[in-house]
C-alpha cells in the first residue's frame, strides 16, 4: 500500500513538474485563401478545415490543432504548450481539408526550426502559400 502510494505521489511530482517547465510555443504563418478557401457554412467541399503544427524532427509527432480564424485572413496565430523533447526541434505547419487530406508537412516552405527549452517561450513562423 506505501508503496502504491509512493507512486502516486511520484506521477501527480512527474505531471506538476512537466507543466511547470513546459514551454509556450506561439507562431503564425501566412495562408493564401483565396486560391484555397476556408470551410464555412457555404463553403463544405474543397476547402480547408483546419491546420495542423507537426514536430518532424524524426517520426512525425502532432503537436497542436490550430483552428481557422474569423474571419479567413493571414497571418494565422497559434499558441501552445509543449514539453520534452528540448533543444532544437523541425516543425511543420499543414493545411487540412475538410476531407481529410493535408499539405505536405515535407515540404520546406512549411517547416522551420525552432528551439525548445524548458519554460521559456518557442516562435515558429513559416509560409504556407
């Protein structure tokens, strides 16, 4: 039973400290819709949903859902919480369709390197056009 409890204690330390060192990730990227426009009320087929920021350092990891803003306008702010891993990091940027399908999170207008450190703020900035 102490022990159970030592283990509790540990994981509620492990989720109290991740959060405290957890750094806030903040970007914006420009979006051109009008060559893709953004889902709406009118709009439901062949429009774009929503966007997407990808770690890609190695295995793609998503690291936040970004929401369209209202109106469909660039540059598109973001902010998030992100933890470990620190140091520097490749992310991504990906436009999603209301299907399903996305951008290509390869492709180096979308991506840009970030650096990650416990606590301190992250600034991602790319260019989705």
């Amino acid at each position: 039973m102490k022990f159970l409890l030592a283990i509790c204690a540990s994981l509620l330390m492990v989720s109290w400290t991740c959060e405290a060192f957890a750094a806030t990730a903040t970007g914006s990227f420009n979006f051109d819709f009008a060559s893709d426009p953004a889902c709406s009320a009118t709009v439901t087929a062949d429009c774009i949903d929503h966007f997407e920021v990808w770690d890609v350092t190695s295995s793609p990891k998503k690291l936040a859902t970004v929401a369209l803003p209202g109106p469909a306008a660039s540059p598109v702010n973001f902010s998030f919480k992100v933890g470990p891993p620190y140091g520097a990091r490749k992310w991504s940027a990906v436009a999603v369709a209301k299907d399903g399908t996305s951008s290509d999170m390869t492709a180096s207008q979308s991506q840009n390197t970030v650096s990650v450190r416990p606590g301190a703020p992250a600034s991602f900035v790319v260019n989705l056009n």
